[in-house]
C-alpha cells in the first residue's frame, strides 16, 4: 500500500563563500544553502553575514552560486506532527471575485 505524501518543490541558492578564520588568520570555502533566490553577490553575502559571521570566523567574498530545485517530501502522517497549523483561508465565491 502506497502512503500518502506531502511534497514541496523547493528553489533555493547554493553559495560556496571564501571564508576567513580571524583566530588562524586561515582562508576556507564554505557552501551555505539560501531559501529563494538572489539577483546579485552582495545580496547572497549580507543573507549569510547575518547567519555566520562571529568572533571566529567572517565571509570575505561570494566565490560561486547556483539556483537549485528540490523536492522535498514527507508523509502525512509525519507532516501534521511537524508543521504548524494555519487559520483557515478565506473562501470567495463567484460574486466577490467579480466585484
């Protein structure tokens, strides 16, 4: 018997960023995984300056990225334990669409 599953096609961007440790002084790429897309490098960076930079370590430059689709899926069963529950949408009819 086939379960039921729930699935969602995902865009998302893969940035692979040069990253400085400030403690070694040593220079390392690091790839992050950004919801959505972006038009340009310094928007994808200022995205991952705001979840990685620290003390430690800090993104000096955005080496390479790509757009990717995914699908993602789970069963029903295990996306009513995990997703949090929405009030219902509004439903129109016929007259106040035309209106």
């Amino acid at each position: 018997m086939a379960r039921n599953m729930v699935t969602r096609t995902i865009i998302s961007t893969q940035v692979t960023a040069l990253c400085l440790n400030l403690i070694t002084a040593e220079p390392f790429n690091e790839t992050f995984t950004l919801a959505g897309t972006y038009k340009d490098n310094a928007k994808m960076k200022k995205a991952i300056e705001k979840m990685y930079n620290n003390d430690e370590h800090i993104i000096a430059q955005i080496v390479h990225s790509e757009v990717v689709n995914t699908l993602y899926g789970m069963t029903e069963q295990k996306f009513m334990e995990n997703a949090e529950i929405l009030p219902p949408r509004k439903q129109y009819n016929n007259s106040e669409a035309e209106a």
